[in-house]
C-alpha cells in the first residue's frame, strides 16, 4: 500500500468512529487529540466513550451508518470489530472519497494512521507503509525524547508574528535567515523556557532591526555533488541545497542528490555534454549574476569536485569582478569514487608514488595533446594517470602513452557510473584500448585509471577483455 503524508483538517465536520468498544474508544480519543468532537455509530458505548460523550467530547449516532451519514466526513474509521461491518463501511467511504481506516486491516483501509509525536502546534507522523509497526513506534520513542516539551510554544510565537515579518521582509533569504535567526537566538531559548512576553518582546525587536537594514546581496555557492550518489554528499553541501533559492545543476549532478534541496527551490539545469551545450558558459555566469545581486542564495551544483574539471576557475573570476560572494564546497571527484569502489589505491608505496588527473579532452571538445605532461616519465611504472571525460578519446590516449614509452601489458580499468547503482567495470591493458576501443564499450560518464594500481585485486565484478594476446604483442 504506497501512501502520502498529509494533515486533514477536522475543523468543519466531525470525524466518524464506527464501535463503541474499547478499539473505538482508542480512536476516538487519538482523534480528539485535535478535533473538537467526534461522531461514534454504535448500539452501546464503554465506559471510555461514555464518560467522553457526557463531556460533550463524543457525540452517538445511528449504530449502522449509511451515505448521510458518511459523506463529507474529513475521515472515517471502521472499528466495530464486526468483520462484515467494517468492509460495508470502508465500502461506502471509499465510494463517496471519503478517507477510511478500518485497524488491522490494511486491504479495507485508504490511509494508514501514522504514529504521532505530539507537541500542540507541532506534529511529527511517522509511516512505515503499514509494513512495521512496531518501527513506528521506536522512532516515536525516540522523538518524543529529542524534541522540547515545549515545542508548540515556539511554533505559536512563529505563527503570531508571521504577518508582521511577511510585511516588513522580503520573501526568500532575508525572511529565511531572519527565522533562522529567531529559531536559534535568544527569542527561541525563552520561549522553550516559557518565558512569552520576553520572547515575543526579543522577536519583535529583530524585525525591527532586520526591516532597517540594508537590502542583503545574494550568493554563490560553488557545490560539489560527488559522483551522483547522494549518500557522498557532505554534509555541509546538504545544507547548501536546502539553504538555496535556486540551483544550477550538471547533468553529472544526479537526480537523487536534488532530493535534498527544498521543495520550494527553483531548479534550472544548465549541464553539458561533450559538443553539446545546454546553456553557454558565460550565460550561465550572467545568471547566477543576475540571481545574487537579485538577493538570492545561488547554488551551482556541479557533478564530482567543484575545482577538478568543473569550470570553476571562469566562474570564481566572474563572480569576484562581478562582487559578489563566493564559497566553495567540495565534492569526492569521480576518480576518487571509482578507486574506493574498486578498493584499489590510486598510489601505493610500492608501485605508484604519483597519481595525476587529466582531461580527456581540451577546451572546446579537441583531442588531447597532453603536450604540458612528460607521458614517459609517467610511463615509468611508478605513476597513476586518471583520466576523467575520456571515452570518446580512450583509444587515442592509449596511443599516444605507447607512442611515450608505456608497457603494452600496462593494466587499464575503466569505470562508468562510479558509486551508482548502474556502475560498470572494465579491466583491459594499454594495448588491447589503443587497438579496439570500442571492445570496451565504454559510456559516459566515466574514468580510466592507467598504472599498476589498475592491475591489484578489485572488489566486486570487474569485466575483463584481455582475450587478444596478440594486439599486446604487436605493440611490444
């Protein structure tokens, strides 16, 4: 049963309990938790629900509901414990769109009803799909020990003065920082210590003092969102993301590591692929701009590590002439993500002192010439050379490390998709790639790793296309 959270409100009609026993009692009360009155179908009442209709809290209808009775409830719940009864109920609900839950019984029910912490103005519902009860309940525990008792007063002082902040601020980071400021301050701390005219006094002064300043300058957060995998964010880059009015996302940057952002973000890609341009890159400098001195928190969420490969020296020089403030959050490169999924050093004591990342291609999509690199002193046999954006030019590079001097038999690992779901391995030699390149059938993204590191034992399946002992001889 897949489900959506959501909070209904019990404000105009009363919700309906179906039973008067001791399940239906549990219900109601849960329910009264926040509606007004509850309306309770049954023949009898317990004691419980008894006691709760002289209080006026339960109010008793007819013991077999029918569509009257039924339509237009914001939620219903079946628990007479009659089998027969609560599927005619959950029936009619269902025909009339009505929300229902029958306990137990999740093939009857429409929504599921979630474990609650509750702290008045503030509700945490955790769900677990119906699949774990028990689940719900240990992550409850745990709640209920972490967030304040008094919790609701700070929401109620946040609602108070929504309107006042609304008029006086400007929607996005200023009204943003200036509840940041509130929630982690003085305001906050007295109200959680029941302290309400002093905290009320302490946010009615901020706003003053955040109405008199100056309009504040927007950002530039240059983020590195890894290899795609959202597990290797950091975690200052989660907090980037949700802290962002707008992102500027790679096609590298990965559709899960997104999820972190806020749901009221605006998201603009502006990714590229070899000879393809989605957005130019001094229009996207222009933008991001445009979008700072507008006062806005912009995030450029790039795929690896901001500063390898990523343009970000064009960026930071047009940011800095233009003024505005610039950071930095660093991302794992690919090629750092590709040597921990292999569980291979990319330098190692014994066999490679040195490891050097490249590009596979030149700016504006030219093969590489690699004529600021002395390949055959890197062919030595001590050295790593990482190649990032090199699929298209594998069998050239190949080349022209043989031409430099590189042993035929040298080992080569390619690795697509480093750290996703969909990541591919590919184990071949220096040989075999400057002969048929195209045996790898290679796709980007992805990196080559060239150096005796590639040839150590590799954790998980590694594909292996050294079956033309050949192509190593003619190079040898």
């Amino acid at each position: 049963m897949r489900t959506f959270p959501i909070f209904v409100s019990v404000d105009r009609k009363p919700p309906l309990v179906t039973g008067g026993g001791e399940l239906a009692a549990i219900k109601a009360r849960l329910l009264l938790k926040r509606a007004e009155i509850v309306d309770v179908a049954a023949g009898e009442l317990g004691s419980e629900l008894a006691e709760l209709e002289r209080a006026g809290r339960v109010v008793l209808i007819a013991a077999r509901p029918g569509v009257d009775q039924i339509r237009g409830r914001p939620l219903v719940i079946a628990a007479t414990g009659d089998h027969a009864e609560d599927a005619r109920v959950a029936a009619i609900a269902r025909a009339l769109g009505v929300p229902v839950n029958v306990p137990d019984k999740p093939a009857l029910c429409s929504f599921v009803m979630p474990a609650i912490v509750d702290r008045g103005e503030v509700t945490v519902a955790i769900g677990t799909e119906g699949t774990s009860p028990v689940l719900a309940q240990r992550l409850r525990a745990w709640l209920e020990r972490e967030l304040h008792p008094r919790l609701d007063a700070l929401a109620r002082l946040a609602g108070d003065f929504r309107y006042a902040v609304a008029e006086k601020l400007p929607a996005g980071r200023a009204r943003r920082k200036f509840w940041e400021g509130v929630f982690d301050g003085a305001a906050s701390e007295a109200a959680l210590a029941g302290e309400e005219s002093e905290a009320r006094r302490l946010v009615g002064e901020a706003i003053e003092e955040a109405a008199k300043a100056e309009t504040v300058q927007g950002r530039v957060l240059l983020v590195g969102a890894g290899p795609g995998n959202p597990e290797l964010l950091t975690l200052k880059a989660v907090r980037a993301l949700k802290e962002a009015d707008v992102i500027l996302y790679d096609r590298l940057a990965g559709t899960g590591v997104l999820e972190h952002a806020r749901r009221e973000v605006e998201l603009i890609p502006v990714g590229k692929t070899k000879g393809e341009h989605s957005v130019p890159q001094d229009k996207i400098q222009a933008l991001m701009i445009e979008r700072a001195r507008a006062g806005q928190t912009v995030v450029r969420l790039k795929g690896g590590d901001p500063l390898v490969f990523g343009r970000a020296g064009e960026e930071i020089a047009a940011l800095g002439a233009a003024g505005i403030e610039v950071e930095i959050i660093s991302g794992i490169t690919a090629g750092l993500a590709a040597a921990a999924s292999l569980q291979i050093p990319l330098t190692h004591r014994d066999i490679s002192h040195s490891v050097t990342f490249v590009s596979g291609h030149e700016a504006g999509g030219d093969e590489p010439s690699f004529e600021h690199l002395d390949l055959a002193a890197l062919g030595n046999g001590e050295s790593t050379l990482l190649v990032y954006m090199g699929v298209s030019t594998a069998g050239l590079i190949a080349r022209r490390l043989l031409d430099a001097g590189w042993k035929p038999a040298c080992p080569v690992i390619a690795v697509e998709n480093a750290s996703r779901d969909n990541e591919r391995r590919v184990a071949t030699t220096v040989a075999e790639l400057a002969a048929a390149p195209e045996r790898l059938e290679l796709k980007s993204p992805a990196v080559l790793i060239f150096g005796e590191v590639a040839g150590l034992p590799a954790a998980g399946l590694v594909e292996d296309v050294l079956s033309s002992p050949e192509l190593s001889r003619a190079y040898a």
